[in-house]
C-alpha cells in the first residue's frame, strides 16, 4: 500500500519545492528594499524554515496514513489536510501575481531589446514601481488567504446553526405528517 503512495508523495514534494522555490523569489523581490541585512536574513530563514516544516508534512501524511484512517484520529487528518492545503493554496495565491509581474517584466526587456531603449533603475528604497507591485499585491493576498483559511480552520468549523422550521402545507400527504428534512449548508 505505500508503494502506490512513493509516486504521489514524490510529485507532491516536488511540486511543493517549485513553489517554494519560485515563492522564495518573489520575496527577495520584497525584502530587496529592507535597509538592514539581518532583517532581511532573518525573513528569509523564518521562510525556508516554515517551508520545509510544511514540505515534511506531506509526506509524515501520506507514509502514516494508516493512522489517519482509523475513525478516532479523523480531526488530525482534517487539521493536516486543512494545513497542507491552506499553504499550498495561498502560497499558489502569491505565485500568480509574482508570475504575472514577471511576465510584464519579460515584455518590458524584449520592447528594451528590440527597441533599444533603457528604462530608470529601480534604486533600494525608492517607492514601489508599477512592475512590483503585483507582487506586493500577491504577498497581501498571500497574506489574505492564509489569514482567512487559518481562521476558518480554527474558528469557523465550531461556528454553525441548528435551526428548527416547522412547515405547513395543505397538499401535503398524512404519511409525511411529523417527517424531518435535514439540509447541510455553508
């Protein structure tokens, strides 16, 4: 059984370390502008240490899934699928946006080259230019869905309803006199 799993668990990690990888770009783009080093040093470690915690989730779930299979322990799957998804997803939020503003950057240097003209430097510390603000704008949605999937994990699955309507009909038939329907929503 684990060997069907290797294939999966390897695509996954794979994939998960492209993401990172192309994630961890788009924020040296961001703490580029940072003035002090170890700061920016010190971002870049608490990164690649959440990152790889995250990358050796997967596959800790998938070579004990045993363990997640058995009924008792079903609230640890769910938290570790919603953990592993909640990453994957936001930082897929980041990696949009920060391939979008590379892509303009492509056209920006191909219209460079074949036009030959230059266009101003970015300088550290001056205001964000037009081109990185989509990656700005992706770590905020980052930021946004991560926030937000986070809160849904931890609070929002307590917060549900129960509510009771009694419902009349003329045309309805004495057998469903007293019948329940029960309807699950979000």
């Amino acid at each position: 059984m684990k060997e069907r799993y290797l294939l999966v668990v390897l695509i996954i990690f794979v994939f998960m370390l492209i993401l990172d990888f192309y994630s961890f770009k788009g924020l040296k783009t961001i703490t580029f502008d940072f003035s002090n080093a170890q700061t920016r040093h010190t971002v870049h470690i608490i990164y690649w240490s959440i990152s790889v915690l995250f990358i050796l989730l997967v596959p800790v779930f998938f070579f004990f899934s045993d363990y997640f299979v058995d009924p008792k322990n079903n609230s640890t799957a769910f938290l570790m699928n919603s953990v592993i998804f909640t990453y994957v997803l936001a930082k897929l939020t980041f990696v949009i946006f920060h391939g979008l503003d590379d892509i303009l950057h492509l056209f920006r240097r191909i219209f460079e080259a074949v036009f030959q003209s230059s266009s101003s430097s970015y300088l550290p510390g001056s205001a964000i230019t037009r081109l990185n603000f989509l990656t700005y704008f992706g770590a905020a949605a980052f930021a946004l869905t991560a926030s937000a999937f986070t809160y849904g994990i931890v609070k929002g699955r307590f917060n549900f309803r129960v509510i009771a309507e009694k419902l009349k009909f003329k045309n309805l038939p004495s057998k469903f006199n007293g019948f329940k329907v029960i309807q699950i929503s979000d």
